[in-house]
C-alpha cells in the first residue's frame, strides 16, 4: 500500500492499495514490474501499482479454482447476504470511493456522489437480492416423465473492465457472477486500477471467501490475453474496443469458453418537430457531456428535424459553452479532464478530421485556453455540424464530440439512426405516441430511451446487437449468462421406456 501528499490533497487519508489480489492475498506481481497510474487533472503521477502478467493470472485461476465449488454450493441466501455486506461497506466508505474514482479517471465529484457509487452499490444490493431466486423451470414432457431444468454456475469466469467507469462496471460484471455461484478473476483497466483493489479490501472486511474474487490489473496484450486464452477459465467477460473484442474471441477458441462482449457506440439521438425541446436540449447535453463523452451509450449522433436545428442548435450550444470544465474534486465542476493523455490526443485529431472532411466545427473541438487547465486532458464540449457519410458521423469518437445532422421526414431518420455498423443506445424526443413505438422498434439497438437518454437500472439488461457486441449485462438476462441449463429427466413410473421393450 501506498500513501503521499496526492491522495491527501485529494482529501484521502488512508493509504491506497496497489498490489495484485490473489487467493485473498495481497501480492507482488511475479516479474516484479509496475505501472504507473496518472492523475488526469494535472497529469501529475499518482503512485505505481504491481503489474500483472500470465504467470500472475494462471495463479489467480488456481486461487479461483480450488474454491469456486464450495462457493457455488454455499446456500444461494448465504452468497447473497455477503453481497448485500458489501454493498452496505461500499455506502458506508462512499466518500473515500469518490475521490478516489474521482482523482484516477478525472469524473467530477459530484457525478462520482450522485451516480458511480449509488449504481455501484445498487448493483451489489440487487444481484445479492437476486442470488436465491434465480429459478430452474418444469418443462412438460412425455406422460411418465418429470424433466427438470436447473442453472449451475459456469465456474471461473475472467472479466476485463474498462477504465471509463471502472468502479460501477466492476459491480455489473463481478456482482451477478458472484450472485449465481461462480468465482471470478478480474482485470481492470491498468490506467484506472485504483477503485477496484479498494473494493477486495471491502471484500476482505464483509467475509466473502479468499479467492473468490482476484484481481490482476494488468496490460491487455500479457495478462488480458493470458485471460482470454487460458484453459480454465469457462466465460470471458469484455467491455472496450470492437478490434480488442475480436481478439478475444479468437483467443478464446482454444476451449471453446463462453464469450461476452459489450463494445463502441455511435447511439442516435433524434429530435422530432415535435418534441419538447427544452427537455430535449438538456437530456442531449446529457447523453452526451456526461463523464466528458467517455461512455459506450452516449448520444453522440444528434439527428435534429430540419425545422428546428437552427433554434436547437443556437441553444445547445450555449449549453455546450457554459459547461463548467475543472477539478474533479470541486463540486462545482461540472466537466472534468479525459482520462488519459493518449486519448485527448485521439479526441482531438477527430476535430481535424471533421473539418478535412468538410463539417463545421460550431463550437469546441481544441483544449481549453484557460491555464490553470493547461496540465489536465481536458478537451472542451465540442459539436460539429456533418453528413452522415463523415467518419466523425460513422466512427466512435468517445469524448464530449458530438456530431448534428438534420433529417427531412420519419422515414431519413430511421435510415440515418440505422447507418452505422453499433447498435447500442439510441434515443427519441417526441410526443407522437405511435411514432415512438415505431422508432423502438425498428432501430438496430439494444437499448432505446423515449424522451430521455442513458437510463439505467441493475433490473434492467444492458447490451447491444451489431459491432455493439452480444450479451447482456444486468437484470435476470446477466444472470443466464453466467449460469448454464442442465436438464434432468425423471421417469416416474421406473419402468421400461416402451421403445425398449422386446
């Protein structure tokens, strides 16, 4: 563990852990290697973390191994009660969770107090709820015969979160896994590491068994591949890039694991003639700016009626402009920094490819001027007028960058929202009921918001079609993923089948 004078001007006063977590232990990778973790607001080094490599996942699948079948035949209420433990530890240290969330991604605090906490213990509350109702069913079958269906955990699952929302997405994978049985290893993002091993702390503190849970932060090519492709490891769970997500599916194939793949995003927002605009400014700005753009379901395809993009573009602008940009850990900052160095870049240059392109850049698309933001990776809101055809129209940006584009009638709409190759979020403002209906129905998506944006519920499955990925998280659905059918048959009367009497 690790403590110095960033983590208590960030206002945390115990030290932070850094090490790989591994059959309950805390350990050094076996290389010895670490990496280092950067504050995005300053760009300032926050402390180095112990680097996991194949020999360290092979030892955290042993750990997961020797342990995932007394934990799968624990009694199912037992499971969950640890679950609702550790949701209550994460709401009793909820302020430490959020500046420390805060100071390794950049998320202002007030969106980490108001949303990535509350959804993190939500999601542990609910899949611990959910751990001994999760039912098998009867089948009727032939006269004679009972078949039974029931759902066993798959084993080891391995499970490799992002670094845009590393805490609330270490619940959506670990919880429901856990709820159903299995025991998990898990890899998050070597640049956003830091919520997660305080969370096999908590783990430790409410009693959940030594090696249940491991935790290997790691780079993708050694200890995310070794995840991949290791033979022991039943389910690979993903959420990132669509090209990581082909690489793991073709690591896989060694034993033919289960894959799950949650991928980009290029979600279509659409703003009928008809909609009330004010809300529909406001839920835009929020599809879109929230955690500065870095979501896989932001609104990023604003599809605005021709009669009214000038009104709406003039006033969502000006909302765009009046976002405060800042510290993370001022609760007045609306806006923080992106997480990394690299991706500002990458965020940039699609400024410079919209306007080679020929779109209109109406606000943003630069670093802000201001000097007291000039060592943070900040990128100010930016929108740009473009044609569909445009790659900053086709392409995932992931950044507070979001593309206008107008529509004539229903039936240009649908065709532009359908034009890309995700179908994740998508969103509609409108009062026409009918319409509405139409439109969830006939969007490529996995998920449609009618009159709001991003929208999300532990109840309710996440997931998308296309190069969105397959699967789903959240809700009963997540827990089928990580479960599998047997099917029992039961002849009742024990006698011969009669296609077997001679």
């Amino acid at each position: 563990m690790t403590y110095h004078s960033v983590f208590l001007s960030a206002g945390l006063t115990r030290p932070v852990q850094t090490k790989l977590f591994i059959g309950g232990r805390f350990v050094d990778g076996r290389a010895g290697g670490t990496i280092d973790v950067f504050n995005p607001f300053d760009g300032q080094k926050i402390c180095e973390i112990a680097e996991a490599r194949a020999e360290d996942v092979d030892d955290a699948v042993s750990a997961a191994r020797s342990v995932q079948p007394a934990w799968a035949r624990m009694d199912a209420s037992d499971r969950g009660r640890l679950l609702l433990r550790l949701a209550d530890a994460i709401e009793e240290n909820s302020e430490e969770l959020i500046r420390l969330e805060a100071l390794d991604t950049g998320h202002p605090v007030r969106d980490a107090r108001k949303l990535d906490i509350p959804r993190t213990a939500r999601c542990f509350r609910y899949f611990g709820g959910m751990a001994d109702k999760f039912e098998g069913f009867l089948p009727p079958v032939y006269p004679g015969f009972i078949n039974y269906v029931q759902r066993e955990p798959l084993g080891v699952v391995g499970q490799i979160v992002p670094w845009n929302f590393p805490l609330m997405f270490t619940s959506w994978k670990m919880a429901p896994a856990l709820a159903a049985g299995n025991a998990v290893v898990i890899k998050p993002s070597e640049i956003t590491p830091l919520s997660s091993l305080r969370i096999a702390e908590l783990m430790q503190q409410v009693g959940i068994p030594d090696g249940v849970v491991n935790i290997v932060p790691g780079y993708g090519h050694s200890a995310g591949q070794r995840l991949a492709e290791h033979p022991d490891i039943r389910k690979i769970a993903f959420t990132g890039s669509a090209a990581t997500g082909r690489r793991i599916v073709a690591a896989s194939a060694g034993n033919l694991k289960k894959v799950q793949l949650e991928l980009g995003g290029k979600g279509p927002n659409i703003i009928f003639e008809d909609a009330n605009l004010r809300a529909a400014i406001g839920g835009s700005a929020w599809a879109i700016f929230h955690n500065q753009g870095q979501a896989c379901i932001a609104g990023s395809r604003i599809l605005v009626h021709e009669k009214l993009a000038d009104e709406f573009v003039e006033r969502f602008s000006g909302l765009a402009r009046s976002i405060r940009l800042g510290d993370p850990m001022d609760p007045a900052t609306e806006m923080g920094p992106l997480t990394s160095r690299l991706h500002q870049t990458r965020v940039l240059d699609y400024a410079r490819i919209a306007v080679e392109e020929g779109g209109e850049i109406i606000t943003g698309g630069k670093a802000p001027d201001a000097p007291e933001l000039a060592a943070g990776y900040f990128v100010e809101p930016t929108i740009v007028r473009a044609e569909t055809s445009h790659r900053v129209c086709q392409e995932e940006v992931f950044g507070p960058f979001v593309t206008v584009t107008t529509f004539r009638d229903d039936d240009e709409a649908l065709q532009m929202a359908n034009g890309v190759v995700y179908g994740l979020g998508s969103g509609l403002w409108t009062q026409n009921l009918s319409r509405a209906h139409r439109f969830a129905r006939e969007i490529n998506a996995g998920m449609v918001w009618i009159n709001s944006y991003k929208v999300v519920h532990p109840a309710s499955p996440f997931g998308g079609v296309g190069e969105s990925g397959y699967g789903r998280e959240m809700g009963f659905e997540a827990m089928h993923e990580y479960t599998q059918p047997k099917s029992v048959w039961v002849n009742v009367d024990a006698q011969v089948p009669p296609h077997y009497e001679r």
